[in-house]
C-alpha cells in the first residue's frame, strides 16, 4: 500500500490548488481522479468571473476570503502563467427594487472593503457602455472584478504543484474509505491509498464521500445553469454585465480572456446532467434583447450547461457559508462549494493546507516555486485554422495530460474559435490516435 | 522586412486565381494549410467545371501555374497592420513583411452547429456538413447510420446523397417549407428513399456519449446516430480585426460573398487582381 501524507480527493479547481498549497510544506500527497482528466467537472462549466467581497455578508468567512483573493489574483496569475482580465463590472438595474438591491450591494461592499465602488445612473451606464439597453434605470460600477478561464488556471495550478513534487493519479475513482489508526485506507478500484489527512474535494459528490467517514447527513441537491457563448468579433461590452431585475438576478455577460462574450442564465432545475434546456436558453435571449439589445444574435456559436452542487442540512435547510467540515480528525471536506468558490481557491487551497500543517506538524517546504514553468511553445503546421494552434502544441498538451479533444481544447484553446472545431477535430482526433499508437 | 507588390491570403481557387492574374508582379501567396485548392481538396462529387471533382479542378487550375510567383505553404498571416505590414506564422517561425496591395481570399467556414442553440447533451456524433466531407472523401470514415440532416442548401443536399450512396439512412429536415439549393443538386432525390420534413427543426439532442436521436419542434423523435448540420457559410473576414485600413482591401471569392459556383469566384478574383494592378499602375505614374 502506498503511503502519503495527504490523498486529496477530486481533481477540480479546488483540489487543484489544495494540491498545490500542501507543497508548500513537506506534505507529501497524492491527488486521485475519478476521470481521465482534469478540470472536467463543475470546473469546466461556470461564468468565469474573479468576484469582489460585494455579494457577501460582511464579516464572513467568503467576504473575507473573496477579498483577499481578489486583490491577489494578478500576481497569483503573474506566477502561474495564467490569463487573468480586471475588466471591471457594472450591475445594471431597471427599477425600484433592482436599485435598491445595487445600493445594498454598495454598502455591503464597502463594509467588506471593496475599493472604487460607485453607483451611476442609467445614462452614464450607457456612455460607459453603449451596447446597454436605454431603460437601465441604475448600475453599480465596480472596477476590482475580473476574468479567468477556470480549467486555464486549474490545470496551471495543478502542474505547479506536480513540479513541486506532488503525485496524481487519473482514472482513479474513490469508492471507499477506512479510517484506521493512524489515518485513512483510501480505495480505489485497483489501488489502495493510505493517508494520514485526506481531502475531500469530489465536487458535485462531495456529500457521498463525506458520507463514507460521517453521518451528519449534510447532503447537495443538484441544480444548473444554461450558457452561451459569442464569437471573439462581435461587438461586446467590455466589462461584466450583471443583470438585476425586480426579482432577483438575471443574466451575466462576460467578456472573457480569450476574447469572447458568455453569458449565463439564473439557476433553474437540472436533472444531473451537463444538458443545455430550451428553458434557459430561451430566458438568455429574451433577456439579452432586454439589456443588450443591439448584441448580433447571428454571432453565437455555441451554448453548454453547467451544474451547481447546493449543500443542504439533514432538516432540508440551506447552508450558505462555504461548507467545509471537519468530521474526524484529519478528513476535510469541501461540500458544495459555490460561487465565489473559483475565486477562493487559492485562499481555500491555503486554508485546508494550514488544517494540514497544524495535524501533521508539517515543516515550510524551502523548495517550494510557485512559479509555474511552461514549455516553449513548439511550431509544426497549424492545425486549428481560428487559433493558429500547431501540431507541436497539441503533441505538448498530449504529454501535459490531455487524454481527448476536450484536455486538448483546455490545454491549447484549439477547437474555440469560430468554427468550433468543424475544420480540425478530426485531425486532432488522428493525431491523439496516432501519439497513442506510439506508446 | 521582405516587400511584395501584392500579398495574397488564402491559396484556395479565389487565391489562386488572383495570382495567376498578377504575374509579373513581385507577388506572395500565403495558404494555411500544406496545400493550394482550399476547400475543393475535399469535394469529391462532380460538381466543378465540366463534369470534374474538386481535387481534378484544382490540378487544371494549378496545371499552367506560373513559377515566379512566391508561395508560402503552412503559413498563416496573423495580422495586417494599417501600415502595410502583415505578420506571416510559418510552421517554425515568424516573419514581418510589407507589401503594397492586399488581395484577401480566406474563403468561407460554416455557420458551427452550437449557433442552432439546440437544447440537450453535446455527444460524439455531432457534425458539420464540411466536417462530414472531410470524414468521408479524406479520412475514408463513413459516419453511422441514421443520420439526420439538418438544412437543404447545396452542401446539405450533396452530403445527403453521398451518404446515401454510402448505404446510410438519411432524414433531411428543413425549417422551410421547401427545399432549398439549386436544381441539379435535388433532382437525384426523385425516386429515393430519403425522407424529407420540411417547417420544422431540431429543438433537441438526445444521448450521453453517442447522439442517439434528435426531437423536432412538433415533438417528433428520431433516431439518429449522425445529426449533420448544413445551416450556412459566412465569409472569413476575421483577420481584418482593424475596423478601418487606410488602403483599398481587394476582398474576393467566399471571403467577400459565398459563391455557388467555382466560376464566379475565379472571375471575381481576376477582377480583384486587375483592381490591384490599377493601383499599383497609378502610383508608378504618381
Ligand atoms: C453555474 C456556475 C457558475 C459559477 N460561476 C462562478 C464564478 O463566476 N466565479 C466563481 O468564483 N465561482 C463560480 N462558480 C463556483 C465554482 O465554479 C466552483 O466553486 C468550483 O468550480 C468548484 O470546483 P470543485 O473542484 O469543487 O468541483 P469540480 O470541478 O466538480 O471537481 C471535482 C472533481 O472530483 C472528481 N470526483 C468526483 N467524485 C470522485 C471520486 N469518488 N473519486 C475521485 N474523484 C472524484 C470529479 O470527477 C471532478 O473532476 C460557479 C459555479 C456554477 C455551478
Ligand atoms: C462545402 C462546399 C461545397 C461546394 N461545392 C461546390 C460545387 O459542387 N460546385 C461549385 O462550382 N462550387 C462549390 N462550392 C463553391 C465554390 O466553388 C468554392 O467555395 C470555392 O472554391 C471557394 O474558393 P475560395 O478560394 O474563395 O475559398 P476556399 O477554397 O475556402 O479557400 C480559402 C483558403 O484560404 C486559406 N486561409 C484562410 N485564412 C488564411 C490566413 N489567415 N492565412 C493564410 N491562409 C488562409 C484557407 O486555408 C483556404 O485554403 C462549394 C463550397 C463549399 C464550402
């Protein structure tokens, strides 16, 4: 049985970087993946925004956090060779109540420490922004919020910690876990982990995992979110849009690292899997044609869903903190961990690695680079005709992990452009083939 | 910095023509992929001039190509300045140079199947009609039967009959309410076993992995194992990301309008190229 300090469960953002701040101590560790890949669950389907402290209560764990977290982000980004954008948001509202929820969110976010925050009213919204519709009554501008591609920076984060000496392990799907002694028997359906501190980071099972070692009958229930996605060359706003109506929120536009526009719809029901409803799609384009109706409509290219893990107590009732708990000594789990959750990562990855330290009287790791090295990029004939990427970046990403043309389209952002891969998929899916074939 | 009296982009029929037309001149004719023809290289049926396929037009084409003219395969130009300087990526390095007349002729690329914004997964088995032209007539891969076709233009028309004549079971479906394309691209339909729905579209997509059926807007559900979208061409124009070049941009074959037909993009080239040689003429007087 192979022995670690830490097995980390999941291999999402956030087992991600708890990953890569457990290196940074001599923790020795192990991420196991129930899939082939990375970044392939919650991870790869939300709306990308870096969020300020604004949305949370004052004095919480998320406010404090997300603060934190924010101010942090470029030179996070700046050490991991990640694309990050502090475009800057602008919620608009469109009467009484949606202002007098911006002028809460101001106050909120003052008291959270949120710096530049201003409310303006709906014609200098429009100046600011001139693709916004003429009926915003008021908008909250806020210049600290920001853009990162999730699985961009999850996967950075995730060679960052391999080069500082943590292993993993894909196709590696927890079913059981023992608690013995001295630790953790952790199984997998050919291997057995066996671990002083585990990680629960399983994403959208969490409260599975939680429930092989507890019996506090926290528990998610599953809902989505639909989105869709414009080409890099339409004309777009070039800050967040947040979209408040007199009940609730709206729609969220973000203009994106890569250049292209998403835009999401509000959480309705999902039935457990990653597919897009007519419902929401149709609620996005009825209410773009609300808030940004001079958007060209012809410039979509795609569309996908997402699903959100929502923690519940035994009794049914919400929680709304970030839910990490502690049920024996040396398990964590993070359950159900929602927005601001990619934003908070880092600042969680660091919160769980301290637990960590403090349990396994764990020294600082001197060795430690936060400095993610990137290969060269290497030429070759250019394969994805939008994005110019070659056939020596693809054969890279093959090696850095990419085991279809999903972990290719993650690691390369081929097959993103317009044609969304109509005119290279199938030479990429030769070249995996044929690398394949060489092994 | 290299300089060229005439930069043409695009080694498709469009391209090629321009070139030919400027011989003569310093001309260099840049072509992404690692051959001249653009997209006839994958147009198998006969369809091109008299009676020939796509590959067969493009080697009459090439057969009196003049050797004086620069070619750059595997090359991609990346960016044009106002200044009249273009970045050209080539397969292991990079290169400015300037030019005094632009010819553009990047071609079309189909309108991709997630603008339907078709609810349900995003399984394998999901194409483009170009997709499933190259799939066939290049890799040799036939995609699995039933497969349903989305849109009646010329392209969807030609792929469904390929497809038939390759044994697979096609259902075209039209928002419509008639077939579109032109005459001799539907005539082979009479007499076959396709079936044809016309006014109404795909609202969603079933299965996990694998497609395996697609439910119209009635709420009618077919099975599919193929779902191929054939709903349109926009011109590729992306690389103009300057809004305004303070010089005449010569546009021409798809990446100006989409084409039915090879002939009219070759002259609309010509026309191009001798819209050049005017310029080039005029500032030599000056
Ligand atoms: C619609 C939506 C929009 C959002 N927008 C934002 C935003 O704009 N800004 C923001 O800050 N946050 C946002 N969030 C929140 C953020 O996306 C999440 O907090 C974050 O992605 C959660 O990551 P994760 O690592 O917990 O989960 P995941 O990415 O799902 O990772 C969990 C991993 O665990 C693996 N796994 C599961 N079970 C097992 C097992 N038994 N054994 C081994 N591996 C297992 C899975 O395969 C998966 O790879 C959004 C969330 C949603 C749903
Ligand atoms: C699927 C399809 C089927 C058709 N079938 C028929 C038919 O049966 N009969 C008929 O008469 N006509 C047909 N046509 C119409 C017409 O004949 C062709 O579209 C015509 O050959 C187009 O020529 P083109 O040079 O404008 O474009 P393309 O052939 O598309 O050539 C454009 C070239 O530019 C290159 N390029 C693009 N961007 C760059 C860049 N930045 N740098 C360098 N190179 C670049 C591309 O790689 C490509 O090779 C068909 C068209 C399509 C799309």
């Amino acid at each position: 049985m192979k022995k670690y300090d830490s097995v980390v469960i999941g291999g999402g953002v956030l087992g991600a970087f708890v990953l890569r701040s457990l290196r940074r101590y001599d923790i020795s560790c192990i991420l196991l993946e129930a899939s082939g890949d990375i970044a392939g669950g919650i991870t790869r389907a939300n709306t990308a925004i870096v969020y300020t402290a604004s949305d949370n209560r004052p004095g919480s764990l998320k406010a404090e956090m997300a603060k934190r977290a924010n101010e942090n982000f470029h030179e996070l980004c700046n050490d991991l060779g990640v694309r990050f954008s502090r475009c800057g948001s602008l919620m608009v509202s469109f009467g009484e109540k949606g202002d007098e929820v911006l002028r809460k969110k101001l106050i909120q976010g003052e008291e959270n420490g949120v710096r530049g925050m201003k409310i303006i009213s709906g014609s200098e919204a429009k100046m600011l922004q001139p693709l916004l519709s003429e009926n915003v009554t008021t908008a909250l501008y806020s210049p600290m919020t920001g853009t990162v591609n999730p699985w961009e920076l999850t996967i950075a984060a995730f060679e960052n910690a391999v080069q500082n000496g943590a292993q993993a392990k894909m196709n590696a799907k927890v079913i059981d876990i023992i608690p013995t002694d001295e630790g953790y028997e952790v199984k997998t359906e050919n291997d057995v982990f066996f671990a002083k501190t585990v990680f629960n980071c399983a994403g959208l099972e969490a409260d599975k995992i939680h429930s092989l070692v507890s019996n506090d009958g926290i528990r998610l229930s599953i809902d989505g979110a639909d989105f869709i996605v414009f080409d890099k060359y339409a004309p777009k706003p070039d800050m967040i849009i947040f979209h408040e109506t007199e009940n609730g929120k709206g729609i969220t536009a973000v203009p994106t690292v890569e250049g292209n526009l998403i835009v999401d719809s509000p959480p309705r029901e999902a039935d457990n899997s990653f597919d897009t409803t007519s419902e929401g799609l149709d609620y996005i384009i009825e209410n773009l044609n609300k808030v940004l109706p001079e958007l060209d409509t012809k410039r979509i290219i795609r569309s996908f869903g997402a699903l959100r893990p929502n923690p519940h107590k035994p009794d049914g009732r919400s929680i709304h903190s970030f839910c990490i708990e502690n049920p024996s000594p040396g398990f964590y789990s993070l359950i159900g961990i929602k927005t601001p959750g990619l934003t908070c990562a880092d600042e969680i990855g660091k919160y769980l690695a301290g637990f960590a330290v403090e349990y396994l009287s764990a020294k600082i790791n001197e060795d430690f680079d936060p400095v993610r090295k990137t290969g060269d990029h290497i030429g070759g004939e250019i394969i994805c005709l939008c994005e110019n990427i070659t056939k020596g970046e693809i054969i890279s990403a093959i090696k850095r992990g990419a085991k279809d043309i999903h972990g290719i389209k993650r690691r390369t952002g081929a097959l993103m452009g317009k044609c969304q891969g109509s005119r290279c998929s199938i030479k990429i899916k030769k070249i995996l083939e044929e690398y394949n074939e060489t092994l | 910095m290299k300089h060229y009296d005439v930069l043409v982009i695009g080694g498709g029929i469009a391209g090629i023509s321009a070139a030919k037309a400027l011989d003569g001149l310093k001309v260099l004719l840049v072509e992404k992929s690692d051959r001249l023809g653009g997209i006839l290289n994958q147009c198998l049926h006969r369809g091109f001039g008299k009676d020939m396929t796509g590959p067969e037009y493009i080697s009459g084409i090439l057969s009196d190509f003049p050797e004086n003219i620069n070619v750059a395969l595997k090359t991609a130009v990346t960016d044009i300045t106002p200044q009249k300087t273009a970045t050209l990526r080539h397969e292991n390095s990079t290169e400015e140079i300037s030019f005094s007349e632009l010819i553009l002729a990047t071609g079309c690329m189909e309108r991709p199947t997630g603008h339907m914004l078709i609810a349900g997964s995003r399984p394998e088995g999901v194409y483009t009609a170009g997709q499933v032209q190259e799939m066939i007539n290049i890799h040799g891969i036939i995609p699995p039967s039933p497969a349903v076709i989305l849109g009646s233009g010329d392209i969807g028309l030609i792929v469904a009959k390929h497809l038939f004549e390759n044994n697979v079971e096609v259902t075209i479906v039209e928002i419509k309410d008639q077939l579109g394309g032109l005459a001799r691209n539907r005539m082979w339909l009479e007499g076959y076993d396709v079936k044809i729905m016309i006014n109404t579209t795909v609202k969603k997509i079933l299965g996990e992995e694998s497609i395996n059926g697609v439910v119209l807007t009635d709420g009618t559900h077919i099975p599919a194992k193929t779902l191929i979208a054939a709903t349109g061409l926009i011109p590729d124009r992306e690389i103009l990301k300057y809004k305004n070049y303070p010089f005449e941009i010569h546009i021409c074959g798809n990446c100006k309008e989409v084409f039915p037909m090879v002939e009219g993009v070759a002259r609309d080239a010509e026309r191009a190229a001798n819209a050049a040689i005017e310029n080039i003429r005029r500032n030599n007087d000056r």
